[in-house]
C-alpha cells in the first residue's frame, strides 16, 4: 500500500448547514418576521416544509437560521424559558428582556455554540414595532429591519435600500417616511423571498409571514382588508378555524397573523 | 403477644433469645390485616386476583390497585402496606430492566422473585430500617413455562401452583387445593380465582370491596394484563352467584 | 482473498473514506499525534466512525398508512459481511423505525426504545406512546448524544399511524430532524428520494398499499443497481389501522445480462 494516500483525518462534525432564509421589519405599530419552509442540505432539499418562525408569545415572534438541529432546541429551550417566566409571574415577558434573555442563552454556550442567527420580532411596551438581531454567540442589536441566511447577502441590500432608503436621493420636498405602511413592507417581504428563490438554490417552497400587530390596531385600519390565506394566532383567539375574519377579536393585546405563501420548488 | 414489652421486638437487628426477630413477625401482621391476594399457576398462564378493599366511597373506583405490571410477561400481587407494595413493584420494574439489559433475555420470573428476595430480606439485617409489610406473588410466563413465587417480609421465597395471602389465605388454600390448577386453562382459572376471592372475603367485617384481576396467558399474546371487561362483569358475576349457592346450602 | 479490508476495494473517493475501508490499525489518527487534553482522554473511546454499516432505507406515506423498507445487508466496509440482518424494528404497536449507519448503535437504540416501551406498559394506564411522541424522545436522544460529541452514527426514520393519522419523520447522528411524505437516507436520498417524490408528492391520500408497496419495490431495486454497499433481499414494513407488520425478506429478480455489452464489465480484453 502506497504510504501517500491515507484516509484523510475525519473528526466528528457536529455541525450541519441547513439552508433558508429568514428576515424581520419593524414598523411603527407593527412589526413582521418571515422565513421560508426549505430545509436542505448541500444540494439535497430534506423537507419542503419545516417551520423556522416560530410565535414565543402574542407579542414576540422568533425566526431561527442555521444548523435545523440546534435551532429546533433553542426554540424549545426559549419557550420553556418563557413558560417558567409566566408561571413565576402570571404575565408574559417582554420582548426586551426576551431578547436579553436569548443573548444570555447563546453566550452560555459560547464555547460550543448553537449555530443559529436569530431574529427576534415583535411590540415593545411602549407599542412601537420592533427587531432584534442576533449572532451565534449573543451578540444583539434593536433594528428596523434585518435578514440572515443563505440569502443575507442578497436580501440585506435590498432591505437597505427598501427601509432605509440607502444610496437613494429624497425628491426636494418629499423626505423619505421614518416609517412604512404594513401593506408596503408586506410587498418587500415577499418580493424578497421571491428573487431569493430565483437566485439562491436553497431557498423555495414555502413561505410564512408572521404579523404581529400593536393593541388596539386591526388589519383593516392597516389597509389589510381581505387578504387571502391569512389567519390569526393570537393565543386567545381560537384557532381551530383560524380564517382572519376581521372585526371584534377577543384578543385585547397585541395580535398575532401568519401569511402564507408557496414559493417556486424548484 | 409475648414479645411486647421484652424489649426484643424493638429491632430487625435484635434476636429474641429463642432466635427469632419479632420485627419480621410483625411485618407478616401487617400483611395478616390486609385484603387477599391469590395467584392461579395453571397449564397455560398465571392468573392473579385481589380482594381490595374499598375503605372510602368517595375513593375514585379502580384505583390504588394492588396488581402491578412488572415487565411484558411479569404481573405482580401485593397483601400489606399498599405503600410497601409501590415500592416493591418499582424495585423489581428496575431489576427486570437490569437483568434485560445485563443477558438481553426476558426476565425469569424465578430470578425476579431472588432479587427481590434478597432485597427485601436486607430490610430485616439493620435497626435503621423496618421490614417491607409486604407479601409479594410474583408470576407470569417465561422460558420454562408459567411460574409463580411468592416473596415474604422475611425475604424468603417460594414457588406455587396456587398461592394466597392476605386475610383470607386460609380460606383460599384450602380452595385452591380442591383445584386440580396444572390442568386449568387461564379462562377457567379467571372465574375460579373470582370466586375464591368473592367466598373469602368477609361481610361481615369489611363492607365494601373491588375485585381486581389480571392474567398472562396465550389469550394475553404472553402479556400481562388485566381481564377484558365483559370477562370481568361475568367472572364476578358468577363469583357471587356461587356464593348465593353456598348460602342456601 | 485475504483478512485485510484494504485488499477487498478502494472507496469511491480517496478523501472521503465512508466506508472504512481501512483497518483501524492503519487509520492515522488513532490518538498518536497531538497532546491528550487530560490524562484520561485516551481511556475514553468515542465513535469516530461506523463499522458495520447498513445503507438507505426508504419510506413512503400512502392513503391510510405508511411503508418503510430496508435491504438485510450490513456492510463490514467494502466487504458485504453479514447479508440477513434486520434493519426494520417495531417500537410498541404504532410504530416502526428503519435505520442506516452503525448496527451497533443502531441494536442500542433498539434496546433503549425496547426499554422505553416497556416502561410505559407497566405504567398499566391504558396509554400507549405514538409515533410523534416515539419520534421526539428518539430525536432528543440523538441530539444529546451529538451534543456530547458521541454520536449514534445512524439515520433513522420513524414511521407510524395512530388515530387515523400518519406519521414519518427522519432523524440523523447530529440530531437533523424533518418530516415529509416521502424520505430516504444514505445514497437513497440521492437515487430514490427524486423517484419518489415523482410518484407520491401531492397523492398521499390516493395511493392503496399495492401501488405504494411497488413504488418502494421500484426504489429499492434501483438502488440496488448503483449503491455498490446494497443487496436485492430486503424488507417491507407497513403501518396502519391494524398496526405494524415487517415482511419477511424477500428477494428483488435482477437482470445482468445487458452488462455483458459494457466496457469493464463483460469478458472483453480491451
């Protein structure tokens, strides 16, 4: 046997890749999270459906990207993290410290990491729509808006130039909003994940839109009247129908609605 | 009683000077006071069967039952300390996963009741501890066939065709010793054990009792379980009706 | 012939050595260079790699049930060393899994899940686990294993039925985990996963049992004919109202003689 082709030294790699990609905007009452529903590997798509938004309460909503595997155990990790908080409390936790408590979670495994980008979506107390983003580690940040994943690098430019109006000239007496309607972001969110499809391979199949909404506000006062295959998930809402038919809601807080949309599979 | 007051009886570590320890024989007391148990080792299964007795009527029916399962093909009686029995039942659910583990076999029923045996008969070495009021039938079918033990709070045991503790063991013996038990099936001996247990129990001092019965046999696929409902309702029928018989007579 | 693996067949890829087609003496990395990180480190023993290795397994959901299948050979690299080993396992009357990968581990898995089972029977509450519940302990078991860096070098899928529903999920030694109506692991996600997503995707309701058996038939014969570490006896489960069944082996008839024609394959010298 010749000495020169040996099997190559193969640790065990606990790690994986699973593709998608997710993004979040924050509006001034509202505030929306997205991902698509591929999950792959490599070249192999595993699933076209496997969820990576996720509601945490009705006014938090969590997208996860990365390794499927650690990401599936975060989610699992924070919602029994929050479900200790409303027994000890008798109230939701706020998504500030629902964000401080993530950071906290993801540096605790600082040295074997969960490799997974999170976006944190939702209402702040004071009503404003807000997200936050995070790093593997727990480095975190409030923006307006935010995308992670195989496509980051063809969503976040297009978000910059969409919501902050990067490398655009306001017209003289038309300054660029501080803020854009619902129906306007909910365009961008789903032109983004079109053309991620087009042009990224491991991102299709499906996508979820979720809408969280500040108290007091319906989808019909945001210009939403009547969108098709949108439903609400709001904890006291039963959900056993789950068609949004708008008007009087039980829910007096903030409010929660999925969209969803198929994306091309191929 | 004339062990009280000797100061002998204090102690499972202590002998009477006629060597025996008092606290065992009071531990068998407990399980003398406790509602019967019987074991049926027949051609083709074990059957079990339990007078328990109901001491509330605002208990919930059917629970604090006192047949356990121990492993697929293993069932467990108690008479005594319905606690004792908990406890022996989980003691000998993680024997027979130990043994399972360790030869990746089924667990004998013969080796269950030694393990268990020499752990209840640890309980009768110290002064720290007191002895389990606890007399265990152990039963089911394996290898060779089906078996039945009984374990004492002395940590001895032994095997049966047909085994009864509890209240109305005397009784039961001798009922089970008019049986010809190595030549029943498990569907004769379910009524047979029934009716044992309906003509021991006594009216008189305890009012209320649940029958519980359970089986192994081929009818069970090898599994211990309790009997179907509908052979249940016709078992403790017939259980009260031959005791209806024995009245007139 | 000779006892040596490395005599039996190169890897199809010299980088990538997925079978172990070298004996563990001759692997380089067997501790001797690099500093152990504590004194004991060499006394504890991790799989690196699998030995006895079993290759795809297939499933499919039809109308009302699911099918799972495997071939019965575990591979000793590239050597076909045991040819009557059962990769399918029931787990309690709802369920059945199928594995790749390790058999050691896999035989491990067996008996915890067999243990698991009868825990809950002699619980005696007259609840039994499904596959959803089966799934989800398996799922945490291989991600805590992972997460020890001492994996169960296997991908399984779970497949069942129970209160009228299907259920089939895939789980792997780094604890991936995803659910579709059509799965395959090993070279089976490649060559048989695109045949049955042709066949089944969007008529899961419609399939019978006879067409979803031969659809998994067709597969596996397939695969049979380009993975080198398959064979063509193999293995059928069903899952579904009645509960689980696992076929006997049976045998897929193959066709040889076009090979004769080949370059490399027939009795031509040049």
């Amino acid at each position: 046997m010749s000495p020169t082709v040996g099997p190559v030294s193969r640790d065990f790699n606990p790690y994986s890749d699973n593709g998608g990609t997710i993004l979040a905007i924050a509006g001034e009452d509202f505030a929306v999270v997205a991902g698509d529903t591929r999950q792959s590997e490599g070249y192999n798509i595993q699933t076209r459906y496997a969820p990576k938004v996720f509601r945490l309460t009705d006014k938090a909503v969590l997208a996860v990207n990365g390794f499927a595997a650690d990401g599936n155990m975060f989610v699992k990790k924070v919602k029994q993290r929050l479900e200790w908080y409303r027994h000890a409390h008798g109230k939701d936790m706020q998504l500030r410290a629902i964000a401080r408590m993530i950071q906290t979670m993801l540096y605790a495994k600082r040295f074997f990491p969960y490799y997974v980008y999170n976006i944190l979506g939702g209402i702040e107390e004071d009503g404003s729509g807000a997200v936050y983003s995070f790093d593997p580690v727990g480095s975190y940040e409030r923006e307006a808006c935010r995308a992670a994943g195989a496509a980051q690098s063809l969503v976040q430019p297009f978000l910059d130039n969409q919501i902050y109006f990067k490398n655009q000239t306001p017209a003289i007496d038309a300054p660029f909003p501080r803020h854009l309607p619902l129906s306007h972001v909910l365009s961008i969110v789903t032109d983004s994940f079109t053309s991620a499809t087009e042009r990224h391979i491991e991102v299709g199949d499906g996508l979820e839109i979720y809408i969280i909404l500040a108290k007091g506000k319906t989808l019909s006062g945001l210009g939403l009247d009547g969108v098709k295959g949108l439903s609400e998930v709001t904890s006291t809402v039963d959900d056993s129908d789950g068609s949004a038919s708008e008007g009087e809601s039980l829910a007096e807080g903030e409010r929660i609605f999925v969209l969803r949309r198929e994306l091309k599979k191929d | 009683m004339t062990s009280i007051g000797t100061g002998y009886d204090l102690s499972a570590s202590t002998y009477s000077p006629d060597g025996r320890i008092f606290q065992i024989e009071y531990a068998a007391k407990a399980v003398e006071n406790s509602g019967t148990a019987i074991g049926l080792r027949v051609k083709d299964g074990v059957v079990f069967a339990v007078e328990k007795l109901v001491h509330s009527k605002l208990l919930v029916p059917s629970s604090n039952r006192r047949i356990q399962t121990i492993d697929r093909h293993i069932g467990l009686a108690t008479s005594g300390l319905l606690a004792d029995g908990r406890h022996i039942g989980n003691r000998a659910r993680e024997e027979a996963e130990n043994y399972r583990e360790t030869y990746r076999t089924p667990t004998p029923v013969q080796a269950l009741a030694d393990r268990i045996g020499l752990y209840v008969q640890a309980y009768t070495l110290y002064s720290s501890v007191r002895p389990f009021g606890i007399s265990a039938i152990f039963g089911g079918i394996d290898k060779e066939g089906p078996q039945l033990y009984v374990v004492e709070p002395s940590g001895i045991f032994y095997g049966y065709h047909g085994a009864a503790v509890g209240k109305g063991r005397q009784l039961a013996k001798t009922e089970l010793e008019k049986l010809d038990l190595p030549s029943l099936t498990v569907q004769e001996a379910v009524f047979e054990a029934a009716r044992i247990i309906h003509l021991v129990h006594d009216d008189s001092k305890d009012k209320e009792f649940e029958l519980e019965l359970s089986w192994v046999g081929k009818e069970t696929g090898g599994l211990h379980l309790p009997v179907p409902h509908e052979l249940w309702v016709e078992a403790d029928k017939r259980g009260r009706e031959a005791l209806d018989e024995d009245m007139v007579d | 012939m000779d006892h040596f693996p490395t005599n039996w067949g190169r890897p199809r890829n010299e980088a990538v050595d997925l079978y172990n087609t070298y004996p563990l003496h001759l692997r380089p990395d067997n501790g001797t260079y690099g500093r152990p990180k504590d004194s004991f480190e060499e006394g504890v023993q991790r799989t690196r790699q699998p030995i006895v290795t079993g290759t795809s397994v297939l499933a499919i959901k039809f109308k009302d049930g699911v099918i799972v299948a495997a071939d019965n050979l575990a591979s000793y690299g590239s050597l076909a060393r045991f040819k009557d080993i059962q990769r399918l396992h029931a787990v309690g009357t709802h369920t059945v899994i199928g594995a790749g990968g390790d058999m050691s581990d896999f035989q491990h898995i067996q008996h915890d899940l067999d243990s698991l089972i009868i825990s809950e029977f002699s619980e005696g509450d007259g609840h039994a686990l499904g596959p959803a519940e089966i799934y989800e302990y398996l799922s945490q078991v291989m991600y805590a294993r992972r997460s020890k860096m001492n994996p169960l070098w296997n991908s399984i899928l779970v497949g069942g039925w129970k209160d009228g529903k299907s259920f089939l999920g895939y789980v792997d030694l780094i604890g991936t985990t995803y659910s579709a109506s059509t799965l395959a692991t090993g070279y089976g996600a490649y060559i048989a996963q695109p045949l049955l997503r042709k066949a089944v995707e969007g008529r899961e309701n419609e399939l019978t049992e006879e067409e979803a058996v031969k659809i998994v038939e067709e597969s596996l014969k397939v695969l049979f004919y380009r993975d080198a570490r398959s064979l063509n006896k193999y293995q059928i489960a069903i899952v579904n109202e009645k509960g689980v069944s696992i076929s006997d082996s049976r045998i897929a008839p193959t066709e040889w003689s076009f090979a004769e024609g080949i370059r490399g394959y027939g009795a031509q010298t040049q």
